[in-house]
C-alpha cells in the first residue's frame, strides 16, 4: 500500500492532491486518486475523483525495460465549476528502464474527455522523465510533457518540470519542485511539493 500527497499552487490554481495504491498482486495495482481541495480562479471547493488500475507486462530487466498499461476513470466530483463536469477515460502505456544510475520513464496516454452535449473529445500525452542520485539521500528529476489540443475552443500544452527528491527512508520520500509553461492556456510557472 502507498499514498502520495502533494500541493500544486500557481497565481491562479491551488490544489491538494491524493493518491492511493494498493498492489494486489506482484503484477496488479489498484488506483485511487482525489483533490479534496481546489482552487481556480476564485472559486474553491472538491476537485474530481479517479479510479483505475496498473498492470505492469514485464519488469526491467537487462535490455528488456518495464512496461505496464493503466486505465483510469474520472468521476466528476468536483462538479462543471472547479471540473469539466463529465466523465473522462485515460488509457496510458508506461515504459521505464534504468540504464545505471539514470532512470527513463516514457508515457503515451489516449485521453477520452466527455462533453456535456454527449460523446467526448480526444487527446493524446506523451512524457518523458529522467531522474538521478545527486548526493546522499537526494536526487534530482526532470520531466517534459504534452498534451495535444483535444477540441477547437482548447489548444494543446507543453511543460517542463524540474524537481528534488529527499528519500528520508526507504518508505518516506519528499519532493519538491517547479513546472514552467512552454506552450499552452496552463499556469506559467507551478509550484509543487509531495510526500510518498
């Protein structure tokens, strides 16, 4: 069982962020994630819930890396105010590999996201992250990420996260960090700050 949670806050959206994971079996993870609190724009209140699992195919060995699907659903609790109000699907292949002390992780997701009128818009992710020891406990991390343009009235969005990461214990580890706009209606600059 593990939980991350953490704090997004920009000039114009603040959110506390949860995640539960339960590995049922070596293989079979469940998922559950929620923003007991949001802020956008003024206005503040539940973000939305998702439930999904992970399902990792094969595990990084020798020149074979990790590779696992994940399939989350978004309830909209949040409502069409802090949400879109609608339910959204998002299929992810995560492949990861360590080549010495470096650590790749690459994503593809396919977002299925409803609209209020019926059927749902559709966008693609893709991201990729490298992480390294630095000194001691810590380690350092960077991530480049986007979205594709999922409707006419909303255009896609590039990110680049930088963080460090403080492994107090194997079973406690903090991060803290910063995301910067390169493209896109998203914040320009985030902070962002966990716990696992």
């Amino acid at each position: 069982l593990e939980t991350e949670w953490g704090v997004d806050a920009a000039a114009s959206h603040q959110d506390l962020n949860g995640l539960f994971k339960f590995g049922l079996t070596t293989n079979l993870e469940l998922r559950f994630a929620n923003n007991p609190f949001t802020a956008d724009s003024g206005t503040r209140g539940f973000g939305d819930t998702s439930l999904g699992f992970k399902y990792r195919f094969t595990q990084d060995s020798g020149y074979r890396p990790s590779i696992s699907f994940m399939y989350m659903l978004k309830v909209p609790t949040a409502g069409d105010v802090l949400g879109s109000g609608d339910v959204d699907h998002n299929l992810l292949l995560l492949v990861s590999k360590d080549l010495g002390k470096h650590h790749f992780d690459y994503n593809l997701g396919a977002m299925f996201l409803g609209r209020a009128g019926g059927g749902c818009d559709h966008a693609l992710l893709n991201a990729l992250a490298w992480s390294h020891p630095l000194h001691g406990q810590w380690s350092v991390n960077a991530e480049l990420s986007g979205v594709s343009s999922p409707n006419s009235a909303t255009p896609g969005s590039t990110q680049f996260i930088a963080a460090a990461i403080y492994t107090a214990r194997p079973r406690l580890v903090f991060d803290i960090g910063m995301m910067s706009r390169l493209g896109g209606e998203i914040p320009h600059s985030m902070f962002m700050a966990g716990v696992t």
